[in-house]
C-alpha cells in the first residue's frame, strides 16, 4: 500500500496516536500476522469522529472482516446504537463475534453473512452511515444503491479510493499513462468519479492510508 504523505510524517501520525483498547490492539496484531484487511487505528479515529459528529445511530457496514471498523462504528454509535456487520465468511464473522463480545459492544452489532449488496438491497431503511470496503469492481453497484439508504445529512464513507495510487491515471496527465485494464481500479475510478459529478452528494478524499471518500448526502 502506497503512503500519501512524506515516510516521516506518517510515522509521526500513527505515533501520535493514542493507546487502543486490548481488544483492538489483539485485532490489529492479528490483522498484522495474518495479512488481514483492516483500516487500521487512525482511520478507526476517523469513523468515529465523523459518526459522533452526526450523532449517527445507525450504520451498515459493507466488508466486515474480522470487525476492526465495526467496533469503532459501535463505540461511536454508544448505547441504543445498530451497527450492522456484513461479510461473506462465516469463520470471518464467528471471530468477529467474539470481539464484538471482548469490547463489550455486541449488543450495538447485528451480524449479517452473505453477500453485501444483497444484504443491503434487503434493506428498506435509510442509516446515518453506510460504509463501503467490499470488492472495489462493486462500488459502482454500491453508488447505485447509496443515495436511497442513506438519510439527508448522512455519510457515505468507502475505503481504499486512492488504491495505492493507481487511481491518479484519470486526471488525465500524459505522464501517467493508463495502466493495463484492472477492473477493480476502474471500479474505484469510476466511483470517484460518480460522487464528485453527483448532485446528490458533497465528497471529499482524505488521503489517509489508502485513502477514504467521505460523502454527505445532500
């Protein structure tokens, strides 16, 4: 994964940070080992930040994992909160379970295995949060789905839309010439392009980790 900011700057970020409850060092020590996808603690600061900022209650998460992200929705969404879990792995959600019970925020989750998209199509409600980590050929799809599950003043959040750097070929600089076809840096490409050209939505990327949009819905 490709830093955004100057090697120095990035260690003093992270340094920064404050200690993590054991729960989600244990979670991002196993994402470590096991080369586990997981957005890791700044990011985790930032979902929890914009999620109080709204005083969100309800958050659908799509790519759950082991449940790093959907702990620090649940922390932020704090009693009375739904934070729905979604993964394909039922191995991935059965250890998630266990977190969920670890950090003492299992009441907040609802887990859900299957497909993402599927599981949100099912839903007829709209939520303060909807949250965007499944396969990047998919977020077009997710987009498409996005405005009508989302309330007025919500967010639309997605993870990995800097994907390493291999988006910056579509601002059109002769210098950066179009990779090989990839569909999954297209999928991101495309999305990006989506939320900015859209009335629907106000969008900034934050080039953090990999990068995060932040879309609220208007």
């Amino acid at each position: 994964m490709t830093s955004f900011t100057d090697e120095r700057v990035e260690n003093y970020l992270y340094a920064m940070l404050p200690q993590r409850d054991p729960v989600l060092q244990e979670m991002e020590r196993q994402a470590k080992e096991r080369d586990i996808p997981i957005v890791g603690p700044a990011v985790g600061r930032l979902f929890y930040q914009y999620a109080k900022l709204i005083k969100a209650k309800t958050i659908f998460e799509m790519g759950s994992a082991i449940g790093y992200s959907t702990i620090w929705w649940a922390k932020a969404a704090g009693e009375g909160g739904k934070v729905h879990y979604t993964d394909g792995s039922r191995k991935n959600a059965d250890e998630a379970r266990r977190y969920f019970t670890q950090a003492g925020v299992a009441d907040r989750i609802e887990i859900h295995t299957g497909d993402a998209l599927e599981l949100l199509s099912e839903r007829k409600e709209q939520f303060d949060v909807l949250f965007c980590d499944v396969d990047k050929h998919d977020y077009p799809r997710v987009f498409n789905m996005a405005a009508a599950r989302v309330r007025p003043g919500g967010l639309f959040v997605t993870d990995n839309t800097l994907w390493s750097g291999r988006v910056a070929y579509a601002a059109g600089n002769p210098d950066l010439p179009k990779p090989e076809p990839d569909k999954k840096t297209e999928g991101v490409v495309e999305l990006n392009r989506l939320l900015y050209s859209s009335p629907d939505w106000f969008t900034t990327i934050i080039p953090l980790r990999d990068g995060v949009s932040v879309a609220m819905r208007l």
